[in-house]
C-alpha cells in the first residue's frame, strides 16, 4: 500500500503505518497563527549593528566562507591562475609571479 494514496498528510516512520489526513480544523487561519517575524528596525539601527568582518585568506580579496570567481578570454591561462592561487593559500606561501610572453 502507497502511504501517499491516503491524501493529505504526513508520512510516518514505517512504511507500512498509513498517512494520517491533516483535518481541516487543525490548520489555523494566518491571522490566528503566531508569528515568528523579528521586530522592524530602522536603517540607523542595522548600520550600527554591522556583524564582525570574517577573517581573510588572501588580503584584500578574499574572505573564509566567501565565494571568488575569475573571469577572462578563452587560453588567458585561468586555471593556472587558480592553481597557483590554490597552491598558495594550501602551503601558506605568496603567488607565483610568472613573466608575460
């Protein structure tokens, strides 16, 4: 027996317990539920609570838990660039500076 033929509902643990039905009366109209929003705040207010800046892994471009994307024309050696970029935040050393052709 499917326990999703039942209608409406919520599945239990065991799949052979049928789907109990969600009555009618047990959902709450939206202006009798309670809500769960934070209080309003004005713009003043946020600017003086800016979070704590996360703490850099490559100064002055990248953040733990940021996200960086490098962007270019096609053979404008990007990958390499993000293997030495990888390669240096791993070992703890500077990026290799490499001459232009």
């Amino acid at each position: 027996m499917n326990p999703f033929d039942k209608g409406v509902g919520t599945r239990s643990a065991d799949p052979e317990t049928p789907v109990e039905a969600v009555k009618a009366k047990d959902i709450l109209p939206l202006d009798k539920q309670k809500r769960q929003l934070p209080p309003i705040k004005r713009v003043g207010e946020l600017v003086k609570l800016r979070p704590p800046q996360r703490p850099e892994i490559i100064k002055g471009i990248l953040r733990t838990r940021c996200k960086m994307s490098l962007g270019g024309a096609a053979k404008a050696r990007k990958t390499w660039q993000l293997l030495d970029l990888a390669t240096a935040v791993a070992t703890g050393n500077g990026l290799v500076k490499v001459r232009d052709r």
